[in-house]
C-alpha cells in the first residue's frame, strides 16, 4: 500500500492527476469557518471527503445557482473547457454552474454525447498507451486501481456515450483540488468531489451532454484567458495587466527560491566538508587508519 500511494503521489505530480487502497477515515474533521456548508468535508459511505480549502474557491470555481440564456433543455449537462465550466441546466432559465478542472483528454471532444452509465467511487484504470509511455508510472496500475480516496476519478463519474459506445470521455471527482479551474497535462473533466456527487444525485443515464465549441464559448461566455497561475478568468485589459504583474511577481519568487536553496545547498556542502575534516582528524589522533575511519556519530556518540 504504501509504495502505491508513493508512486500515486509521483503520478499526480508529474501528470496533473492522469484519469481517462482505500483509506476508510471516520474522523471528523474541524469544518472551515469560511467555507460553505456543501464544501466542507463529508462522510459518504466509508469515506472522509476534505473540506475543500478556501484558496480554491476563486472566481467561477465555487458551486452556484445562474441565470442560463442557452437553448438547451433542463437536464442537459454542457461543458465549457474554454472558460472551465460546467452546467446542469434546469428549468425555468437556471442552471448549476460548476467550476472544472481540462485534462488533454477533455479536450479532445467535442459535440454531443449522453451519459451512458454513472458510478459510485469509480475504479481506474491507465490507458494501454499511457503504460507504454510511462512504465515507471503506469505499470503497476495496468490492472486497475480500486476506487477510495487516492483514485485520479474522485468519489463519481460519468461516462460520456455516443451511438451506444463509451467514448472515453468522463466527468469526475479529483484528488487534486487545486486543479479545478486550470488546464492539466492528463485527464479529462474533473470537479471537487463534493461537486461530483451534486452533479451525479442530479443527472440520470440517457442525459444530453453538450460540449462547446470554441465559438460556441465566446457566444456565450465571452474570451477567457489564463492568469499567470494557469486559472481561467475573463480576457480584460484588467487581467492582462495583472497577469503582466503577477507573472514578474512569480518570476521574482521563483528567483529568490532558487537562489535560496542554492545557498542552503552550498552551506550544506560546506558542513558535511568540515563534519568530514573533523572525522579524519579525530582517526588520525587516534591512529585509525583513514581507509577504517567509522562515520562521524559513531566516533563522537
């Protein structure tokens, strides 16, 4: 278990969550004071969800009731991965607005579909290509990874068909929390958990899924544009001057981080030569020859 939970977190770390063992936790945890009430952590079966954290909840990210101006009918789910939303139109001109995260699968798609089958804590399983690509990864997983709480697909999914066949194209949970509203190297359309499960209580098999085109996006959201933290936020001459301001910021950091560790590094380097000097001399003094020196603690515990 632990090597797979250690590979997991290289996984999620290098590939952004890749999706298209178990941990039961019954620990309550202290609910956030500025989080909303669906956000905070919750028990579902077996599992503990995490509150999501407040930092997360940015711009269109969080969950909210919307006017909604598309011609779709109520119970259609449509997807924009350009300005990272998702709704479950309702009647009346409503709609749920969730904030997603756009894997390189969910990009893939476009057009229509329907949701051909739903599921609860959902087992994944890497593509035959993402283990030739990446053994190191991948291998270890080729033959499924059960559902729980350090699955890439989160608490739900849905599976998007067309014409009776899965077109691998999913919505689902994340154990990433952080990636909702950016665009990621791997995955498909991913949504805290606690909106995952909102999501799946309300679509049933059979739903239209709709995924918009870029023009069909601008019609209806406007341009959007990444910040300079990857977020996607309207394409205003406001962002585009603090994108200018917060990419010199981060340049900035990631400056004095380097510069940073490599002062930590070199004064490490210079402790262990003189912790080795010492060494030497203390076997020198006691005539032990340098080739059978001990290390260090051993010597002076």
């Amino acid at each position: 278990m632990q090597s797979i939970l250690i590979r997991l977190s290289a996984l999620v770390a290098l590939l952004g969550l890749a999706a298209c063992a178990d941990v039961p936790n019954s620990a309550a945890e202290p609910p956030p004071s500025n989080v909303p009430p669906y956000y905070q952590a919750v028990q579902d079966g077996e599992y503990l969800i995490p509150a999501v954290e407040p930092l997360h909840l940015f711009g269109t990210n969080p969950r909210a009731e919307v006017a909604y101006a598309g011609t779709e009918e109520p119970g259609t789910i449509v997807v924009d991965t350009y300005a990272r939303v998702l709704y479950y139109v309702m009647e009346g001109n409503r709609a749920i607005r969730y904030g997603i995260a756009v894997g390189r699968e969910g990009i893939s798609f476009r057009g229509t579909g329907y949701v051909g089958r739903k599921a609860e804590w959902p087992s994944w399983t890497p593509t035959a290509n993402m283990v030739r690509t990446r053994p190191d990864l991948y291998a270890e997983f080729a033959g499924g990874l059960p559902g729980g709480l350090d699955n890439p697909l989160g608490a739900r999914a849905l599976y998007l068909y067309r014409g009776g066949r899965d077109t691998l194209f999913r919505i689902h949970g994340t154990i990433d929390n952080a990636s909702i509203g950016r665009a990621t190297s791997a995955g498909c359309i991913r949504l805290f958990n606690q909106d995952a499960i909102d999501l799946f209580n309300r679509a049933e098999p059979g739903d239209r899924i709709v995924v918009r085109t870029l023009e069909e996006s601008l019609a209806a959201e406007g341009p959007y544009m990444d910040d300079a933290y990857g977020r996607a936020v309207p394409d205003t001459p406001e962002n585009r001057e603090r994108f200018a301001r917060d990419a010199e910021a981060i340049a900035t950091a990631e400056a004095r981080s380097r510069e940073e560790q490599l002062a930590a590094a070199e004064a490490a380097a210079a402790q262990a030569e003189k912790e080795e000097r010492r060494r030497l001399r203390i076997c020198r003094n006691r005539g032990i020859d340098a080739a059978e020196c001990p290390p260090l603690d051993e010597l002076v515990g």
